[in-house]
C-alpha cells in the first residue's frame, strides 16, 4: 500500500511538473541575422531614467495645494516633449518590466521566481546592441543586462546589496547615490581623454535606475508622505543630470531623454499582480528625434485622468510597454516607415529561426508549414512593403480588398451569361482562366509600373531603341521555330554584346569566353536534324572533352581548397567514373547492334544506374555555386551521352560553358551598373533563406535578362533539331536502355533528352537571378510578356491538316507559351532546398 502511495505522488508529481515545462517556457529565438535601418538616427545618445515602482497618477497629479510633485517633469510634458501612460503586463515585477523595457519582449512567468541576479535565458537588449553603455543603481537590475555580455562595452556602477534595507531610516539615498554618481562620473570625464572620446561616440546609452520610490512604497505606502517627498526628489535629481548633459555636450541637441517606470503598485505597497494601480505608470520623452508639445482641445479617453491631473489640453499618448512608440518621434515618414520595416524584418526572422528549430525536431510527415507566411507570401508583403516606401505612400498597410471583389464580380457575370447562352462546360474554363490570371497581373501593377517609369526616364532615342530592339528579338524568337538558322542569327548578335557596353573593357577574358562559346553554339542550329547521320565518334569526342574539363576542374579545387581531397574529390572521381562508363555503353552497344546480337545485360544495367545516379549525385555536391553547377553538368551529360549518337552530345557541354560565361557576364554588368558588390563564383552559395530585403526593383537590364533567358530556352529546345513531333525523334538514341518497343518508356527517355538542355539553362539562371538580386515575380512577368507577344503569332498559325510534324509545329509554338510558365523555377531539384 505504501508502495502505491508513493507512486501516485510521484505521478502526481511529474504531471505538475509537467505544466511548468509546458507553459512556463521561454519564447525567445537565437540565431538571427540582426537587422538595422539604413538611415542615420536624430540622436547619438540615450539618457534612460526608470524609477521603479513609480505609479502614473502619483507623478501626473497635483498635490492638495494644486501643486506638482515633479514641477520638472510637468514642465517637460507642457513644453518640451511628449508623455502618456505606459500599460505594462503581468507578472508586474522588476525584472519582467526592465526585460521589456531594455530587450523589448515579456518573460513568462516563470522567470519571476528564477532570482534577479542571474539570466534564466540569454537574450539581447538595447544595453547590447550599443555602443558604450554607463549605468548606475541596483545591484538587482543592473547586472541582468551586463553578464554575458558580447564585447566590454556595458560599465554598471552599483550600491551595496545590504543597503537595499526596508528599514532605513532614509532610502531616497539610493536614488541620491545615483545622481551623485553620474555628475562626479561626468566631472572625472574631463580629465580622462580615453573616457572623453568614449562619452562622444555615436550609439551609446546611460542608465539611472531609482530604486528609491520602490523602497519607500514597500515601507511606507504610495500614499505616506515618504513616498510623494522621494519623488520630489528624483524630479530634482532628473532636473541636475539633464543641465549637466546638456552643458557636458554644448547643446548640441543630440541626447534623447526618456523617464518610465518598471511598473506600479498598490495602495497596500505590492506589485506583481494586474490591478490598474500596478500596471499604469509614467512615460515621458523629450530631446532628439521626440515630438514637442502638441495642444489639444479635446481628447478621447475611457478614464478620467486628464481632467484629474490637469493635462486635458495636451496631447497624451499612451503605449504599451516594449513596444516602439512610433507616435513620439519627431522624424520624417521615411524614417518611420523604414523604423517599422526594420522591426518586421526582426520578427520575421524570429518567426523562421523558430520554424526551422521545429522542422528539425519533426518528423517531416507531420511537420505542417505555416501557409500565411510562405516563402513567397513572405517575398510579397516585404517587396510590397519596400515598393511603398519608395513610392512615399508611408501609410500604406494591407492591400485593398477591392481589386479582388471586382474580379469575383467579373466571374459571377461571365459564368452567369455562360449559363444563359447553354454554352458547354469547356466554354466555362476558356472564359473564366483569363480572370484570375488578371487579377494576378493587376496585383502585380507595381512591378510593370516600375518598368514602364524606368523605360520612360531614358532619353526618346534609347526608348526607340530599345523598342526596336525588342520588338526584333522578339521576331527572331518567332521565325526561329520555322528557321533554326535564325538562331544563329541572334548568337551571333549576342557575341557583339561586349563591343556595345564597356565589357569589353573592364573584363576581357570573361568577354572573350563569351564570344567564344556564342559562336561555338551557333554552328549546332545550321547542323543537320539529329538522326539523319549517326557518328559514334562524336559522342567518344564529347565525353572525352568532359573528362578532360573535369581533371582542370578537379585540379584547379585541389589547388584552391584544403579540404577537397578528404571531403569532395569521391563524389568527383565518381561522376567522372560514371561518365567512363557511359562512353563505354555506348561503344560496346553500338558495335554489339551492329553484329546483330543485341543489347548486352550489363551494358542495360549500368546505363539505368548511371541515369537513376544523376538525380541523386548532384543533391551530395556543396551548395557552392560553382561546384553544385558542375556537379550537375557532370551527371546530366553522363545520361545524355547514353543517349545521344552523333554531333548533339556536344550541344549541352558547349551550352554548358556559355551559361558559365553568362553567369560572369552578368556579374560584371552588376559591378558596372553598381547595384552591389561582385561577388566571386567560387564563393556565392545556394542559400535557401535569402535576404528578401535585399531583392531589388526592375530595371532595363533585367529586360534583357528575360529576354536572354527565352532565347536560351529556344534554342535548348531547337539547337539540334526539330522536337514538335515524335516523328521527329530517332528511336536509336535509347538503345543503350531498351530494346524491345516500349512507347511510353522511351518516350519518356527521348523527352528527357529534350529536357536536359532545358535544366542546364534554368539552373544557370538560378544563378543569375541570385547573384544579380532579381525578384522572381517580376522575371515571371517580363517573361509572361515576351512569350504572350510570341503567341499572338502562333495562335493564328495553328494547323489541323498536313502530316504530323506540320501540325506539331504548329500546335508546340503555341504550347510553348504555356511551358514559359515554369520560367521562374529550375525543373531540376532546386539547389538551394538541397
């Protein structure tokens, strides 16, 4: 019985225990990227006063005399700055109100109990991020904001611990101790040249914490004459410190001065609970970058305070405690507007810290992401939030829900008069598709109209001449899946690009690459369709070239990088043995059909491996750019020389090179243009969690990028034949995998074929749009466009009759429209996930 008893207290025991595990948790976060605004601060210095366990009503109310206990600080509010009530919360403690105050978020409660000398969590502050920090008062509060802190820049003068006695005679001494202080603290200052230089940085605060009114009200009550008497003085000893501050630095009026306290208290004399008494206390700002005085004839309050403290004719502001008072600061709209900017920016990080802390101790079938705040809702608010701000529209904040009422009108009636007119159900979705892809589009108004303002800013005649030159892209685009010569045509006029810019000048071994393998490529679109000439000998050449790249590749990392032998040349000799034996296969193969004896086993075997690897190899590469680019280069071309049989199994190392080429190219476009610093290709990485405050507005050379980026994909489509038509493909090029007559298995191993070009393409422009900071909604868009204008000619073109590579032609240049779609997202397994 004893036994049972004993195990249901422990029960017991643990399932109490459990509560405060759960719920008694702290909320903070590590791990982020911290944030600042870009604009430089109204003052350089903060003088911080926090009297503990001051009430609101004992500072703003006047004395039986009709007098007030702090004539300072009432003079301040009537004439100097802005003041309101500061609403804390419970727990109504020192520690919870100063966390608040200084590091601006609320401990749960269980900190409370946890003592006030040490830190039950780390966490930054104010006093933290500053430059140099001075602060003088309790032993108690003072050291919660200066252990573990990074760097020595945060000095904390303190008292006696034993002085904090309930039972003095006389406990105003804490707070004169901390006036007395600070001005012998500013006197030593003049004769100390190291201390001197200190106190005239920039960002730096001083900390007066007046644990004296505290004290007086624990002893003697909020209403006893001790309590009231001590305010006096602090007001007095506020008075002192704001004329040495302001003789100490010349008037220069650059110190911010802020008086608050931690929380109140009750007519009993305690605090910790939520009775108005406790959680209403003082806030009063003057100084640099604070709103004066502002007269007011009427004010909308629920209490009776301002009538009661004689203050109904200025304005009163209330905050809630740790909350940035955006109504206090006297600044411009742009200040504030990037202020609150700034500060989302913080709390969306803390909210992708702590996703990614979940996911990682989730299994990942149960791990459900939060839909409200998606990576791409995330990019939208924020550029949305960004495009404002450099609209000027400050006060701008949801979006309007108008626009998509509107939309929801126009489906009603369209489907309304589909109804009536008894059309069939496909009339519904040709009618109705338009209407979410508008209301798509007129979201995004913002982005065409950046474009269309940055085209009309240039000079009438680069207008024109862009207009042309667009309008001619555009049409070689079009001619070129009727003539692939005309993609020869628009390399060979992407080899000029370097004369018409200073490229030429600034870089030109990135620029002669260019030219190089520009008009490399070009040759492949005058070449027979692929087929009509089997050369063997052409796929030996191709993989020789890719060994041969990859030993320069392999021995220029060694040189490089320390730790490539131990940690990445495996994955490399592997890809380079895969591609050993692809050559292999495709020889043996060849020359086993040609006696007549079929595909060998093995040689089957190890081209299915071989294509299997190259989804899976490339995901184990580093997420470098360069090395995860290669990587993928190496395991592609391996699958396709199995599957090529003459001159195409060099189209995708020669594509291959001139997407490296573009990469740099644009990289030194970026440098010229001064957009950012260049960064090296050797060093970018794939990082899934970019910096979206970072992405940038269009420009006219992101015109050219969508354009550059159409074209590619024409010509990965187009470069060595004509793909509109099964007819076209040559069923030979999947002999090293089957044999026997398998529609749908080879038809999906001659579409990957097709497709391989395609992922080369993408994944280089991954790169680009990273490194060149474009959005890719606004990619999405400029190449929506390219390829609309590409279908207005061939919804006029599309054929019903003539054989099937007639009607394919014409029927995939208007599906090629629809494959544009994926522009914006690499077929291949996105590099940055990996």
């Amino acid at each position: 019985m004893l036994l049972f008893f004993i195990l249901g207290l422990l029960v017991h025991f643990v399932f109490f225990a459990s509560i405060f595990d759960i719920y008694f948790t702290s909320p903070l976060v590590h791990g982020m990227t911290p944030q600042f605004t870009s604009l430089p601060p109204p003052a350089r210095r903060l003088v911080l006063f926090v009297a503990d366990g001051l009430r609101a009503d004992s500072l703003y109310e006047l004395d039986e005399n009709g007098d007030s206990r702090a004539p300072f600080i009432r003079n301040i509010i009537m004439h100097e700055g802005s003041w309101g009530i500061s609403h804390t919360r419970v727990p109504t403690e020192s520690r919870p109100g100063h966390v608040a105050l200084i590091a601006g978020f609320y401990e749960d409660v269980s900190a409370v109990a946890k003592g006030w000398k040490e830190n039950p969590v780390e966490f930054d502050s104010l006093l933290n991020e500053s430059k140099y920090t001075w602060g003088w008062g309790s032993p108690d509060i003072l050291s919660m904001f200066a252990k573990d802190v990074s760097g020595d820049h945060v000095f904390i003068h303190t008292y006696d611990a034993d002085d904090e006695d309930f039972g003095a005679h006389d406990v105003t001494k804490l707070d004169t101790w901390v006036f007395d202080n600070v001005k012998e603290f500013f006197r030593a200052a003049r004769n100390n040249q190291s201390l001197f230089s200190k106190l005239n940085e920039e960002k730096i605060v001083f900390f007066l914490h007046l644990l004296g009114i505290d004290t007086n009200g624990h002893a003697h009550r909020p209403s006893s004459r001790e309590y009231k008497d001590n305010i006096k003085i602090v007001d007095a000893g506020i008075k002192e410190i704001v004329s040495m501050f302001k003789h100490f630095y010349g008037n220069d009026g650059k110190t911010a001065f802020v008086f608050t306290a931690d929380h109140g208290m009750t007519d009993w004399g305690v605090h910790g609970a939520g009775h108005p008494s406790e959680t209403l206390t003082p806030f009063v700002t003057w100084g640099a970058g604070i709103k004066y005085p502002q007269n007011v004839s009427t004010q909308q309050f629920e209490d009776a305070f301002l009538k009661e403290w004689k203050l109904e004719n200025w304005k009163r502001q209330d905050i809630n405690q740790g909350i940035l008072p955006l109504d206090y600061l006297n600044n411009t709209d742009l200040f504030k507007a990037e202020s609150i900017f700034t500060n989302a920016i913080q709390i969306l990080e803390q909210f992708k810290v702590k996703m990614t802390q979940k996911k990682e101790v989730t299994l990942s079938f149960l791990f459900t992401p939060f839909k409200l705040l998606s990576e791409s809702k995330q990019h939208n608010i924020l550029r949305k939030a960004r495009s404002y701000i450099k609209q000027r529209k400050y006060d701008e904040a949801k979006p309007s829900r108008l626009l998509q009422y509107s939309f929801v009108a126009i489906g009603v009636l369209v489907a309304f008069f589909l109804l009536i007119q008894a059309y069939p159900w496909t009339y519904y979705i040709y009618c109705l598709l338009p209407v979410p892809i508008w209301y798509a589009v007129l979201r995004e108004f913002q982005v065409i109209q950046d474009l269309v303002a940055s085209l009309l800013s240039c000079p009438p005649s680069h207008f024109v001449g862009y207009l042309l030159v667009s309008t001619l892209g555009i049409e070689v685009l079009v001619l070129s899946f009727f003539y692939r010569y005309m993609l020869t045509a628009g390399l060979i006029a992407f080899a000029g690009w370097p004369f018409i810019t200073q490229l030429w000048t600034r870089a030109k071994r990135t620029s002669l690459n260019w030219i190089f393998f520009s008009l490399l490529l070009a040759v492949f679109p005058l070449m027979p369709v692929v087929g009509r000439k089997p050369d063997i000998s052409l796929v030996m050449t191709a993989g020789l070239l890719v060994l041969l790249l990859s030993l320069f590749v392999v021995a220029s990392l060694t040189k490089r990088k320390d730790s490539f032998v131990n940690e990445e040349l495996p994955l490399h000799l592997l890809q380079m043995l895969s591609m050993v034996l692809s050559m292999y296969v495709v020889y043996s193969t060849d020359n086993s059909l040609l006696k007549k004896q079929g595909l060998p086993l093995i040689n089957q075997i190890i081209s299915w491996i071989i294509l299997a690897s190259s989804f899976v190899l490339p995901l184990l590469s580093p997420p470098i750019l360069f090395e995860r680019l290669f990587s993928i280069l190496l395991s592609l071309m391996s699958t396709y020389i199995l599957l090529s049989r003459g001159y195409e199994a060099l189209f995708p190392l020669v594509l291959s090179c001139l997407m490296f080429a573009w990469i740099h190219m644009e990289q030194e476009t970026l440098q010229q243009s001064g957009v950012s610093c260049k960064q090296k290709v050797n060093s970018i990485q794939f990082i899934y969690n970019t910096d979206l405050t970072q992405l940038r507005q269009l420009c006219l050379d992101d015109i050219r990028r969508a354009f550059f980026l159409v074209f590619f994909l024409v010509t990965a489509f187009f470069g060595t034949g004509n793909i509109a038509s099964v007819n076209s493909f040559d069923v030979t090029s999947v002999y090293c995998f089957l044999t026997v007559f398998s529609p749908f298995i080879m038809g999906a191993l001659m579409m990957w074929k097709i497709l391989i070009p395609f992922v080369l393409v993408m994944c280089a422009f991954e790169a680009v749009q990273l490194t060149t900071q474009l959005s890719s909604k606004g990619l999405f868009l400029m190449v929506l466009v390219i390829s609309d204008i590409m279908a207005l000619h061939f919804f006029f073109l599309v054929r019903d009759y003539g054989s099937w590579l007639d009607i394919g032609t014409r029927s995939f240049q208007k599906l090629f429209r629809g494959l544009d779609f994926c522009t914006t997202k690499s077929f291949y397994p996105n590099p940055r996930k990996s």
